[in-house]
C-alpha cells in the first residue's frame, strides 16, 4: 500500500491514448507536451497541483513499450506471489532493466516510490489481449490503481473495455480530456479519494479548493470586466495644437489612436481572463472589435451590441429617451450629422446628440491654441459591445480544457438573445449601468451587477 503523504497519482498506458492529455485536463496547465506523435512522453513529469489545503502530484510518463518481455522478466525473478511488488521494485532498480526496458523503468519508478495508478486507455479501440501484459504488471505492482477509458474518436467499444477492465483496477470511469467539463473534473478527484484512505481528507478537501478557485476566477473575471468596461467608456484622446486647420488634420489620426488603444484595452483584458485561467499560450482569432463608421450605426454592432429595438428600450427604460432615440427609430441614418463635416460636428454634433457619438471635437483655447480631441465614446451600444464579446470570450476560456490546444476563436453570437432572456431586474439594471457608463457617471455596484451577469450567462 502506497506511503507517500502527498497523494501522488502516476498516469500510465499505451503510448498515444491521452495521458498528457489526461494530465493537462486535470492539472489545468498547457506546460504539459501533447501532440500526434507516439512517444510525445520521454519521462516521468511531475505536475503539482497547488491547492490552500494542500497538493497533489500527477506524475506523466512515456508508454508502455515492451510489456510482453517486461512481465516475462518479471515472472523469472519473482519467488510467490507475496514477492511481486517486491519483484517490481527490483526491476526498477535494476540496471539490466533500466538499459533493457527504459520506458517501463521511468513510468514504473513513480509507482514503486508509492504513487496510486491511473490508466489510460482509448474507447474508440477495441480491447485486445496484448494490454493484459501490461495491466497485469500494474497488478503485480500491489499499489491502488483506476482506470480512465478515453474516448479519443467514438464510444464504440466503452463496453468491452469496462468488462476487461473491471478485473485489474477498482474503479473504472469514462472520462474525455479535451470536453470533460469542469464539474466532471472534479468529481474525477472524489473517485481518487476513494482509492487510498490515507489521501481521502486531503483530496476531498482539494476538490473543494478547486470549486472555490473556479467561483473566484469568476469573479476575478468580473473585476476585469469592470475595469475594461470603465476604461474603454472613458478613453479620450487630445493634442494641442496652434491653428484650426491643423487640428483639422489631427480629426484621422486621433481617431486612429482611439481605436487602437481601445483594440489594444480589449486585447489586454482577454490576456487576463486567459491568465485567470492559465490559458496563457492559447492563441485568439476571430473577429476583431469595429467601429461603426456612422455616428449611430446599429447593423454594423449588431450581433455584439443590442439590436435597435432593444436599445430603445433600454433607452427609454434609464429615462434617457431623446435624439438617440430619435436616430435609432430613423435607420440610424442621422437627421444632419451627414451634412455637417468635420469640426463642425464637433461643433454641434456633440451638444445636439449628447448621448451617443465618439467625435472629433475641436476647440479654441484660452490660453492661445487649439484643442483637437476623439472621445469618449458616446454610443450608447458600446458598453453592449464591449460586455457581449467579452461574456462570450471568458465562456470559451473558462470552458476550455488544457488538454485541447486550438486557438480559440471570437465569432458572432447571439447576444441579443441572451440579454432578451436576461431576468428583467437584472437587465434593468444592466441598462442603467451602461448608460450611466457613457455619461460618464459609472455606478458604484458596476461590479455586482457584472458579476450576477456573468453568472446568467
Ligand atoms: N479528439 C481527441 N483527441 C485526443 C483525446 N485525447 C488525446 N487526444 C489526442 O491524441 C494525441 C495523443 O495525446 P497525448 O495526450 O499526447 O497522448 P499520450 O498518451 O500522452 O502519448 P505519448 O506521450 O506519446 O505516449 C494528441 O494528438 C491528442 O490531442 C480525446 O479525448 N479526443
Ligand atoms: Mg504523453
């Protein structure tokens, strides 16, 4: 029986059948090597899981690779049956089979050592006798032990391997690294607490850390929500500069750097979230964040932000009906907006339709100069913008098990959907939250109303 005081779970099998995968999943971290390859696994890695009450070891290791001549040797060296953990231990340190059997050597010292085993094998093949070499090794090894039957491409032969299975291991579990959810996670570390008594504390109270660390990466993602949320509605860019014309000139670039800052602010709190989740090497698609080129274009931001009606509801639900309102309801094409140019809706744009433009606006100075200046962002969709793409970027992240690598991808969804079912308590306030947000006035409860948001969703 195992004697090591930190549980420690040794993951071994065929080569090719997912223990990497296994190990990233459960220990959510992308350091761990995966590919297509068989023989990805060099050595046994160890891979802690850090948890306030305390840790736990996943140790990964190279496939199985000569079991048929292993359990051979095996059987020549042993005595009885009371000699064959003991008969492991010697192959182990052996140097005859360290030379001979290198890679059942490596994934049989973390279990010698005092490890519990979890073996893997694919579903999606069909059993065969040649694993019973290996799993009668595991066996012999005297330690506790489960198997993981991993579905790698189908569920077809589940059945057969449960029933082989069931006589070398005391607990059996169907568990898909790359979908597994969170909750099926962590009731994997449950069945492990059952497999050696001594460990049955520590890993019970390790799965309740790991649902207490999943509830805080939430709210962690919320406070990055909020900040991102308070920076991008109150980002303005200026320059000084000595004539009118030349502040005219500024009216492209200005724009240009306001939205790149607010491109790059959004870049930055995805990087978060993905932090949050020690997602850091997954990479990001997909759709960029866009500016309408009209002052009040809805279709453009329409599968982010709300949809027309939608918006003047939740205008007039903050009781900030007016030329917004006005706009929306005529297609967005503005009333004299087109006609005015440049300065000139600086000039009058933002005084005549306060509640829903980032403009240029130019203005003469005191002190001798001119003031060009982009922002903030007046659109009263854009704090929808901004909240739809990041709901749906945390869900994929916080989704997204270790195991699987593909960058994700920000697509369109259907945002308006989700607000539309939204309870309407929390819509209401969600509304005024945003509106409050583009006049500048961010609410004190930003935070609570983003989180019970995040929450629904
Ligand atoms: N679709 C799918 N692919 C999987 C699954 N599990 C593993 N794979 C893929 O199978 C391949 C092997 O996975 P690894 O986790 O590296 O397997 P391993 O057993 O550690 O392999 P070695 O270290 O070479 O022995 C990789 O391309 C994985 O992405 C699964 O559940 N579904
Ligand atoms: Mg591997």
């Amino acid at each position: 029986m195992s004697n090591l005081s930190i549980p420690t779970f040794t993951v071994v099998g065929h080569p090719n059948k997912g223990k990497s995968s296994i190990v990233a999943t459960l220990a959510q971290t992308d350091q761990v090597a995966i590919s297509q390859r068989s023989g990805t696994t060099e050595h046994a890695d160890r891979y802690e899981i850090n948890m306030p009450s305390g840790k736990l070891v996943l140790v990964d290791t190279p496939g199985f690779q000569r079991p048929f001549k292993a359990l051979k040797w095996l059987e020549s060296h042993v005595k009885d049956a009371s000699d064959r953990a003991n008969t492991v231990a010697m192959f182990v340190a052996s140097p005859e089979c360290q030379a001979a059997f290198p890679d059942e050597v490596r994934l049989l010292s973390p279990v010698v050592a005092g490890s519990a085993i979890i073996y893997v094998v694919d579903g999606s093949r069909p059993y065969g006798p040649e694993y019973e070499f290996e799993m009668e090794i595991l066996r012999w090894s005297g330690q506790p032990r489960m198997a993981l039957i991993n579905p790698i491409e189908n569920e077809m032969y589940i059945e057969q391997w449960q029933n082989a299975l069931g006589q070398y291991f005391n607990s059996v579990k169907v568990f898909n690294p790359m979908t597994a959810e969170f909750d099926k996670q962590n009731a994997l570390f449950r069945t492990f607490a059952h497999l050696n008594e001594n460990w049955q504390e520590q890993l019970n109270n390790i799965s309740n850390d790991l649902q207490t660390r999943r509830q805080n990466q939430l709210l962690h993602s919320a406070s990055i929500l909020e900040q991102l949320l308070r920076d991008v509605c109150s980002y303005s860019v200026a320059q000084k500069v000595l004539s009118k014309s030349q502040a005219n000139t500024l009216a492209l670039p200005l724009k240009l750097q306001f939205e790149q800052w607010i491109k790059q602010r959004e870049q930055d709190a995805f990087n978060q979230v993905l932090s949050v989740y020690q997602h850091q090497n997954t990479a990001l698609s997909g759709d960029e964040l866009t500016f309408p080129p009209n002052l009040f274009e809805v279709e453009q931001w329409y599968l982010w932000g709300l949809n027309k009606q939608q918006l003047i509801a939740a205008t007039a639900l903050t009781g900030a009906m007016g030329g917004a309102t006005l706009d929306i309801v005529t297609g967005g094409s503005s009333l004299m907006l087109g006609a005015l140019g440049g300065g000139a809706v600086g000039a009058f744009g933002a005084a005549i339709f306060p509640n829903k433009i980032a403009s240029m606006k130019i203005k003469g100075l005191k002190t001798g100069g001119w003031n060009a200046s982009h922002g903030p962002m007046k659109n009263a969709n854009f704090p929808y913008v901004i909240l739809g793409r990041f709901l749906y970027f945390h869900k994929q992240v916080c989704n997204l098990n270790h195991a699987n690598r593909s960058a994700l991808s920000l697509s369109s969804q259907d945002f308006q959907k989700m607000v539309s079912n939204m309870e309407s308590d929390l819509k209401k306030s969600l509304n005024v939250a945003c509106d409050k947000l583009v006049k500048q006035r961010p609410p004190k409860d930003l935070r609570a109303i983003l989180t019970q948001v995040m929450k629904a969703f």
